[in-house]
C-alpha cells in the first residue's frame, strides 16, 4: 500500500491509508476532531459576538527571549508542508530549530529568513516562487521539504528580537510508515562578517555518515564596487583531500544563472541586475542603492539539488570562494579575493538524526540592517 511520502503529480492519484495531521493554534496537538475549539487566544475579542469557532486562537505571541514548542509529534510520519507569518521586524532574531527521535540537539537550527531563503529586510515585497521554499505576499513562508521521522519530532521557535513576537502559523504532516531508507532532513548556518581576505566560505562541514546534500542559501552582502561573483563552489566528497570531487565555474553559474546576472536595462538603458525565480534556483532579493541609506549591494541566491542531489557516504565539506575583479598595473585584469558579508544556509539529508550542528551565532553576530 502507498505510504503517501514522496508526493508528486505521478503519485497524486494513489490511495494511501497515511493519515493526515496539521497544528496551527486553532489545533496545538494535531489531534482529529479538536480543531477550532479554543475559547482564549489573540482573536477572542473579536469573536466575542459569535463565538467559538470563529477565529478565537489564529496565533501566539512569543516574548522576547522565549521559545515556543510549535510542534510535539509522535511518528512514524513526516513533516509536508510548513506555513507561517512571522509579524515581527527581524527575521534572523526569531530562530527555527527542529528535534529528530526525542534528541537534545537539534538538526536544523536557523534563522527563519535564512530558513525560507529571504533574509534581507526591505521596504518592499519581493516574492520567491521555488519548488521547495515560496515568499508570498505579504510575508508568507512556505516550507515544501518532506522530513520523515520515525518515533518524534519537535518544533520550536525563539524569539532573541527585544519585542514580542505575534506568529501565525500551520505545521501540515502525515502518519503514517516510514521506510528504512529515508533519512532526516537537516539544515545548518554560518554567517562570516566580514569574510578574512583570501578565506573561503564554509556553507557545509562536519558533515558525517550517509546521505545528501540538497540545498544551499546565500544572503550576500557586496562591500566593494563592481562584480563580485567568480567564485568557485566545490563539493569535498568522502575521502577526497585538498581537491574536490565537485568544482563548479562560478558563483552565478552554481546558482543556474550566468554572465552576472545584469540583462535587465533600466529606464536610461543600462544594464541592472535581474531577479528570477525558478522551481530549482533563483536570484530572488537585490537590494539597490537608493543613493541614501540603502549603501550596499545585497543579494539572495538559493540552489535546490532535487534533481541533483550531491551524495555521500562518509563525509562531506561544501565551500565557496568570494571573488571578484580588479585591474592591474598594465590594465590587465585579475580575479580580486573579496572581503564581503556573506551567510549561509545548508540544507541536506542524513542517515543519523542528531548532526553536528555550527555553534549559531549571538544576536549581534545575526543582526542585519
């Protein structure tokens, strides 16, 4: 019988005795026939004419510095589909971190901008339409990554934002058999802030065991002038040593683009950076000078490895070089190694439930402006 994991159009016809569960505040614990009963949450005054069931318990309010259990699941299932709206002012201050099999050390742990690859805070909306992660207007995240589990999994979220936190959100699963070749979904962060000259950029290490790698995010922050995106990614398979099995050709390439991202002409002609989204890879967030307080160049770049996933069976380091160009003495041109400010988001599947996760930075280490 179909377990109803791995759905997809070729599927979607299949009858499956999987159950289906969501938790929202209209239903903390998933249970069947518990839904929209509360008599108290944030949407109580204005249902006092009507009553329950209409509306009393849309969202929570996290204080700052506390951490809210979103979800507590008992398996065999997996994780379908996550939705929230975070109404707060900072998304890297409000941190994701999700639980495999009753461990204390979580296999995500993330910021929720960096989690649903849109970091950047900005005046105005700029949607991701991806396969896997989508920003919807008008500060909807969406979360398309299946994460199986077999006994337990939990979800929290804190709030490290000096302000109260008011959070709507739904957490849709199923229950139902899990088979042995399934792993755990996982996601890790680093931020380098600036990056050292001549460093490279970790995106993934200390990856160990079976699995692999599906994902990357980078929140670019650009602190010179001109382009900044020859660098190399290179996947460090198992036992390979100083070189990689995997070398890409360029930053914008890794990320399915090419010849810097600039065929968008602006209203006198000249040639701007051009946001796209697609189902696998995208340029999803350019903010501009404005000529006033916006100064910097920023930039969000997500790679989705579905098609293509990048497996290993012992181990596995992820790098990316920051590199750009400059002139030399005789007008020659050469690659300029670039101290930027640069975050990122690894996002794989793993045999073991309990990574190695990177120590998460401090709020000050978070902070974007």
């Amino acid at each position: 019988m179909f377990n109803g994991l791995g759905m997809n159009p070729g599927n979607l016809s299949r009858l499956s005795n999987a159950l289906s569960r969501s938790i929202s505040p209209e239903n903390f614990t998933g249970e069947p026939g518990k839904g929209g009963m509360a008599t108290t949450g944030t949407g109580a005054h204005p249902a006092t004419e009507l009553g329950v069931g209409w509306k009393i318990s849309p969202s929570i309010v996290i204080g700052s510095g506390e951490t809210f259990t979103l979800a507590e699941i008992d398996g065999p299932g997996a994780i379908q589909h996550i939705w929230m709206t975070a109404a707060g002012r900072h998304n890297r201050f409000y941190i994701l971190r999700v639980y495999y099999e009753n461990s204390d050390t979580p296999a995500i742990e993330c910021p929720v901008g960096d989690f649903f690859a849109t970091a950047w805070p900005q005046e105005y909306f700029s949607p991701l339409n991806s396969l896997m992660v989508t920003h919807n207007p008008g500060s909807a995240f969406n979360c398309y990554w299946e994460m199986p589990f077999r006994k337990h999994c939990k979800i929290t979220l804190t709030n490290m934002d000096h302000e109260k936190l008011v959070l709507y959100y739904q957490i849709d699963y199923t229950l139902t058999g899990v088979p042995d070749d399934c792993a755990y979904f996982c996601a890790s962060f680093r931020r380098f802030n600036p990056l050292k000259y001549k460093e490279t950029v970790t995106i993934a290490d200390n990856i160990t065991g079976w699995g692999h790698y599906v994902g990357t995010y980078l929140a670019w922050g650009v602190n010179n002038c001109g382009w900044w995106g020859e660098g190399e990614i290179k996947f460090y398979i198992d036992d390979d040593g100083e070189f990689p099995t995997i070398c890409g050709t360029g930053t914008e390439d890794y990320f399915c683009g090419s010849y810097n991202f600039d065929r968008k002409l602006s209203a006198d002609g000249k040639r701007q950076y051009c946001e796209f989204c697609t189902p696998y890879a995208g340029l999803p967030q350019v903010i501009r000078p404005d000529g006033l307080y916006n100064s910097q160049q920023r930039f969000s770049l997500y790679r989705w490895h579905v098609c293509d996933p990048v497996r290993f069976r012992k181990k596995l380091r992820v790098t990316i070089q920051a590199l750009g160009w400059k002139l030399g003495d005789n007008e020659g041109k050469f690659y300029n190694p670039l101290q930027d400010d640069i975050s990122a988001t690894a996002f794989w599947y793993q045999q073991n439930p309990s990574p190695a996760l990177p120590e998460l930075p401090g709020k000050q280490g978070l902070e974007i402006i």
